[in-house]
C-alpha cells in the first residue's frame, strides 16, 4: 500500500504497546505500507513513486523502495537519467523536473517515504 500524502506516515505512540496513525492500522505481515513521514513538495514525491513504481516491476517491495530512494540519493544527473530511461528523453516530466529550482542533495526534500511492514 503507497500512501502519498503529507504525514501519511506519521505514527503517534499511546500510553502502551499500541500506535496510532495509518501505517500502525494499515501494515500487516501480509501488507507493507509506504508513506512520508513529513510533508512532501509535489515533483520530489512525483519523481520517487514513478521510481518506485518502476522498480516495482522487477524487485519485492522492500527492494523497490531502497532502490528507489538510492537513485534519488544519487543526485540530480543520475535522477534524470533515470526518468529518461523509464519514460522517454522528451517525457513532459523531464521538463518539469529540469524546471525545479530544489536542492536534489538534501535529504528533506526527498527522503520523506519510510517503508512499514
């Protein structure tokens, strides 16, 4: 389950062994769940969940997810790169990426999806 909501991931513990939030209700030993654990800017997140899906295709969900995050962590080339591969040189989201004015180097930006399982 892919949550792409601001928070979605935010977990608040009671007064005892229980959790509150989506991930605590949603994650089951059958059923991972990925959402960010702080508020995310709209291309990060757009460019990190078209990552995944990508290697969703190919990798388990744990894989994905790390391999997804690696390539955001490699920078802006190798993010470029990599959306260039997935959907084409002239996709619409490479514009819109190259029009971005973020800090493809910190890891607020991009390192919000935590993964629970």
């Amino acid at each position: 389950l892919v949550l792409d909501l601001c928070d979605s991931g935010t977990v608040a513990t009671i007064n005892g062994p229980g959790n509150m939030g989506l991930p605590a209700v949603t994650a089951k030993a059958e059923q991972a769940v990925i959402a960010n654990q702080w508020p995310v800017l709209q291309v990060p997140s757009l460019i990190f969940h078209l990552l995944l899906a990508y290697h969703i295709t190919s990798l388990d969900y744990f894989a994905a997810y790390t391999a997804a995050l690696g390539q955001m962590a490699e920078g802006p080339s190798a993010i470029r790169a990599a959306i260039a591969q997935i959907l084409g040189e002239h996709h619409e989201v490479i514009t819109v990426f190259e029009r971005q004015s973020l800090d493809w180097t910190s890891l607020v930006l991009w390192g919000a999806p935590g993964f629970y399982a």
